[in-house]
C-alpha cells in the first residue's frame, strides 16, 4: 500500500515537473523572441560608438576627455527577481547620466544616443540573463523528470510488482497448505 | 634677421611636413610615424598621451625654432599663435573644475601660466588667480560671475575671445609688419564665431552684456559689427544651403572642419600669390598645426578602432 501510494506521488510530481517545464519552455521561447532584436541594437551601438570615437578623433583627445568629464555618470542597481518562481539577477539604472554640463549640441547628441542603444543593451544583457538561469532551471527540471521516469518509477513499479508476486505466492502456498490439510483432517 | 631669411627658411621647413601619401601609410600600417626623422623619439608601443605629447612637443619645438630667426614683432605674434595651446589648458581646467581632474589630459606647453601650477589649481580661486596674469587680460568681475553660474560654455566662449584680443594686440602693436596677416586671421576668428554662434545662439552671443565680453570674437578692426552665422559662413565661401544641411543634422565639428579646410585653401592661395611674405610664414605655420592635428586624429582614430576610411575622411592635407 505504502508503495502504491509513493509511485502515486511519484507520478503525480512528475506531471507537475512536466507542466512546469512547458511553462518555463513558453517563457524561454517569448524572451528569445525578443532576443532577435540583438543584431540590430548592435548595429545601432556600434554606428553610435562610431560617431562617439569620430568626434573624438575630430575634437582632439584634449578636449573629448575634459568634455567627458563633465557628464555625471549613471547610477544602476541589482535586483534579483522572479521569473516563473526562477531567482534571476536583473541590472536596473537608477539614473542616467546627467549631461546638463555639456552644451556643444554634437557632443550632447553623440552621447545621448550612445546611452540610449547602452540602455537597450543592459535590457538584453538582462533577457540573455533570464535565458541562462530558466535554462539551467530547465535543465534540472529535465534531469529530475527523467530520472523520475526511467529510474525511480519503473523501480517503484518493479518493486510493486515483486511484492505483488511474492503476496500471491505466499496466498498460493497458504491455499495449498490450507488444503492438504483439509485433504487430511 | 631679415623677414626674407625667415620666408625662405620656411620654404626650406615646409618640406619636411609630412605629405598626404606619408598620411595614408601611416593609416594602413605601411610607415610608422617614428621612421620618420622629424619624430624619431616616436614609438608604436607608446601609450596614446604619450604619442600626442610627442606629436605636441614637435609642433611646439617647430614654431620656437622658427620664433628664434625672425625679428621680435613676428616672434610676438608667433608666440602668440602657440599660446593657443595655453588657452586650449585655461578651458580644459575650466571644465575639471566641474568635472573630474583624474580624466583631463594637458597640452605640453606653458608660456604665461605654467602647466604644473595650473593642474595644481583646484578651486575657482586659484585659477581665477592664474587668469590674472597678463597677456590675457581677463576681466576678474566677469570670469567670477561664470564661474557663480557654472556657465561652462560662456566661460569657454570668454576665454576664446580674451585669447583672440590678445592676438589682435599684438598685430596692432605692430600692424606695419603684420597686417598683411589681418585678412587670414580674420577666417579662423570668423570660424570661432560661428562655432559659438551655434552653441550659444546668436541671440545670447549678441545680448548686451555677452556682446561687450566677446568682442575678442569679432574680426580684426568689425569689434562693433554684428556678424549673424549666415554671414560668417559665407565669408568664408561655403554655400549656406550646404552649411545648413550640417547644422539641421547637428554635425557642427564637420562643419568647423569644413570651415576649417577652406581657411586653409584661402591661406594656400594666398601664400603662393605672396610667397616671400609674411603670408608664407603664417602658411607654415597653420600646415604646422594642421599635422598635429591630423596626427592626433590618426592616433586617436586607431586607438578607437575606426576604420580606416573615416580617419581619412578626417584628415586635412594641403601638401
């Protein structure tokens, strides 16, 4: 009976697994959607990391790097949050870079472009995070669910079966005895 | 010595600028800089700021040289025209004491403030205390109040314009020698101007107050004049539409670039017209300061990794 009730749970437990890695699979499967964008933030990072480096070939390394400081750098934080009951880290920017102090407006435009591709550049870091912790979730949840499937529930099954066999052995024996007795008496 | 001796040892020094072809090689890896005699001391492992200081030191080294055979009224000027640099210090300091110092990098050069103290210098009263110093003759009353304000960009437009008065005073000390110099000066005073227009607007640039400040930012003897951008870019022969198009699209620095390589086209000419001048001096020493610039852009632009075909698009080569 104890069996019977522990491959139950078993099998109920997997099912549960089996759901559970269907939710974590539809999850992976909207992140990596948005996951394609990444050749064109790229694209875009690197045309504005272009027009940065230009301008400081232009203006002169005297000037850019004066310029730069200027600018009050950003401030970003890591939170952990949950996805799919998935601890994940996540960069979040508290602040963006205060560019009040600069007034060339090519400079201005320059950086305020090459901080908006980094801003979706953090957001993918973060997505490209989530993967690969729902992916190595994913993954135990395949290793237990197979395990449960070809280790521990056929073991419990076999072991079911084994005690089955033995109780109709001891029946048998105990309805032949019982017999012989009867044959006797 | 005479003013002909000076010409005709620059018509010797020209030939040892480098040349567009010595550019391209040293952009495609084919030349290093340090095989070239001029800037032996150069070496492809230095750091970035170490190449530019060398680069610097050579530019520096070329116009004192220069400074040492011609008569004192030109040698002031010539001074004069390399106190740029110390200008160029007096804005980066400007900007660290808003900024970070660790960041800021140093042109090589003191004449009237020395470098090291003006580094030094980390509150707005030791660098109003520098500024004090002649030849600049900054206004003390004006300088503190940019500096209450935190008015960066005015304070950079003051300083441009005490430098160019101070250039002005010198030619008007000796406008027999060097007014045949005026008219090319006028064009970089002019692309100045039009720089600040921009960043300023013309109506800040032209605002009572800020009018009587940047007067060292109009040209030579038009101090009272009111030259709007259109005007100053068509000074200089550029096709307004064509400025325009940069300035809807925010690129100033193409357009001071621009600017800045028609001043030269318009010097050149006029060197070849009046090649045992004075004219030809100045021509020398603006291709002088063009190499260190185009330099500078080389390095800066490998440094960066940008292609090869843009730092050439950012090259300015007369020769």
């Amino acid at each position: 009976m104890r069996l019977r009730q522990q491959l139950n749970l078993v099998v109920r437990g997997k099912e549960i697994l089996e759901m559970r890695r269907e939710q974590l699979i539809k999850e992976l499967f909207e992140i990596m959607d948005k996951l394609k964008e990444r050749d064109s933030i790229e694209h875009e990072y690197l045309r504005a990391l272009e027009e940065v480096c230009r301008l400081r070939a232009l203006r002169g390394e005297y000037e850019y790097r004066s310029i730069t400081s200027l600018i009050e750098p950003p401030k970003a934080e890591v939170l952990l949050i949950s996805i799919q009951g998935v601890t994940v880290p996540q960069v979040r920017i508290t602040r963006d870079p205060d560019l009040s102090k600069i007034k060339d407006p090519e400079y201005r435009r320059s950086f305020e472009m090459l901080w908006k591709v980094l801003k979706k550049l953090f957001e993918l870091a973060n997505l490209e995070v989530a993967v690969e912790k729902l992916s190595k979730q994913l993954n135990y949840i395949n290793r237990i669910v197979n395990s449960l499937e070809k280790n521990v529930i056929p073991n419990l099954k076999e072991a079911i079966r084994y005690v089955e066999e033995k109780v109709d052995e001891e029946m048998l024996e105990e309805f032949v005895r019982l017999r012989e007795i009867a044959k006797e008496v | 010595m005479s003013l002909t001796y000076a010409v005709v040892r620059c018509h010797g020094l020209i030939q040892h600028l480098l040349r567009k072809e010595q550019y391209l090689s040293i952009v495609y890896d084919k030349l290093s800089l340090g095989d070239i005699k001029e800037y032996s001391e150069y070496k492809d492992e230095y750091s970035l700021d170490r190449k530019l200081e060398i680069i610097t030191r050579r530019f520096v080294e070329r116009i004192i040289f220069l400074s040492k055979i011609v008569e004192d009224e030109i040698r002031d000027f010539l001074m004069a025209f390399l106190d740029y640099l110390e200008l160029e210090n007096l804005k980066v300091k400007l900007r660290t004491l808003y900024g970070k110092e660790e960041s800021a990098i140093y042109y090589p050069y003191s004449h009237f403030i020395d470098v090291n103290e003006l580094k030094e210098a980390r509150t707005d009263h030791a660098f109003l205390k520098l500024l004090r110093r002649e030849p600049y003759r900054m206004r003390m009353d004006i300088m503190r109040r940019i500096l209450r304000r935190g008015d960066i960009a005015l304070g950079e437009a003051y300083l441009d314009a005490c430098y160019y008065d101070y250039v002005k005073r010198v030619i008007r000390e000796n406008e027999r020698t060097l007014k045949v110099l005026i008219k090319f000066l006028n064009y970089e005073i002019l692309r100045k101007l039009a720089y600040w227009l921009l960043v300023l607007g013309e109506e800040k640039v032209y605002e009572p107050i800020t009018r009587e400040m940047l007067q060292g930012l109009m040209p030579y003897n038009e101090e009272g004049r009111h030259i709007g951008l259109e005007r100053a870019i068509r000074r200089l022969g550029i096709d307004v539409e064509e400025a325009m198009k940069y300035i809807e699209t925010g690129r100033i620095t193409d357009l001071m670039h621009l600017m800045r390589e028609r001043e030269l086209r318009i010097l050149q000419r006029g060197a070849r017209r009046r090649s045992l001048s004075l004219v030809f001096i100045y021509y020398y020493i603006q291709l002088c300061r063009e190499e260190m610039y185009n330099l500078y852009r080389i390095f800066i632009g490998k440094e960066n990794n940008l292609q090869k075909e843009v730092i050439i698009g950012t090259l300015i080569t007369l020769l």
